[in-house]
C-alpha cells in the first residue's frame, strides 16, 4: 500500500470546490476516450459524450 501512496497523484483542486470530481466522481486525466465523432472530430468519451452532444449519432 506503500507505494499507492507514493503513486497517487496530488490534488491540485481541493475537493471542496472541485466540480468535476463532484460531478463525475473522478478527475479530468481519468477519463477514458474512444474513436472520434464524425461531427465534430472530437473524441467521445466513456460516458458518450463529445463536443456536439450528438456522440457520433
């Protein structure tokens, strides 16, 4: 357990004010993404958003 310690990386937002760890429950460098959105040319994330909402529909 040691070394998750020392691999964890740092809070660099405290988590009182930290909206996107309130609202998604995980930090912005945590989140997976796919193939990109023939749309707009983003990619979609885990949660099948993208930059146009339309997730590649």
């Amino acid at each position: 357990m040691h070394i998750k310690k020392l691999l964890k990386k740092k809070r660099e937002i405290p988590l009182e004010i930290d909206d996107h760890f309130k609202l998604f429950g995980k930090e912005p460098w945590e989140v997976e993404f796919g193939e990109k959105c023939p749309v707009c040319n983003v990619r979609i994330d885990e949660y099948g958003f993208c930059s146009c909402g339309s997730g590649g529909d």
